[in-house]
C-alpha cells in the first residue's frame, strides 16, 4: 500500500493536563501500522496535549514528527491575552466551547459521582452561562 493514512482525535476531557487517551491513541494506531512513520499535528489546546503527552513520553514515543501549532505554555496568562486583545466575541466562543468540553467530560469520566455532575451542570449554567460571561466582560 502506497499513501497516507490519517485519523483525527477529538478529546473527549476537559483536563489539558491528562495525555492517557492521546498516548493509548498513539500506541493504537502503532500497533495496527507497524514500521509505519506517524507524526503528529495539534492546534491550540490540542497543542497543549501533545505538548504535554511528549513532556510525560519523552523519547519513548513513537511519533517521528510532532508538529504543534500556537499551543498555550501558561493557560491562564493565554485567557487573559484573549480577553484583553481579542474580539469581543471570541471569549465568548471559548467559554461556549469550555461548556461543551466540561459537559463531554462530565458524562464521559465514570468517577464522578451523580452529585458532583449535578453541582458542575449548575455551575455551568450560572456561572459560566454566556449572558453572565458576556456582562461580567463587558459590561462591568
């Protein structure tokens, strides 16, 4: 066989710190293509993943390349970038892409408890709901 072969990995926690599924990915896919080269290419928080998944690996991956494109070093220091110098609009977009990936997380990690999702889905809805995001932002 001649060409490429690609698969995409869509992560399904919202802990930027935890690479177990992006290494079990990686591992996978070089079980099933052995001898084969894999790199990798990440954008943004993805980038922060494999970023952190190399940190923990170290020379023991496989991947031949990893290519990371404007992965955040200090999360924190990067919201307050986005916040101070971005459209306006664009904070509220990630905090709606945070709700998502915090819901994905919350239903998809077995140990947490049915009492604890219960108390991040109201902190989701309050807290971080885009009208309370948008006047805290912008209209304090």
């Amino acid at each position: 066989q001649h060409g490429w072969r690609v698969a995409v990995y869509s992560y399904w926690r919202f802990d930027f710190e935890e690479s177990r599924d992006l290494h079990l990915l990686i591992k996978h896919i070089e079980a099933k293509n052995p001898g084969s080269p894999l790199i990798a290419a990440a954008w943004s928080a993805g980038a922060h993943m494999l970023i952190r998944y190399l940190q923990k690996v170290g020379e023991d991956t496989p991947l031949v390349c990893a290519i990371c494109q404007a992965g955040c070093y200090d999360f924190v220091e990067a919201v307050q970038n986005v916040i101070s110098n971005e459209n306006t609009t664009y904070p509220l977009f990630l905090m709606a892409q945070a709700q998502i990936g915090i819901r994905r997380h919350l239903r998809n990690d077995k140990t947490i408890s049915k009492e604890e999702r219960r108390k991040f889905d109201s902190i989701l809805l309050s807290e971080l709901h885009p009208m309370n995001l948008f006047n805290r932002f912008y209209c304090a």
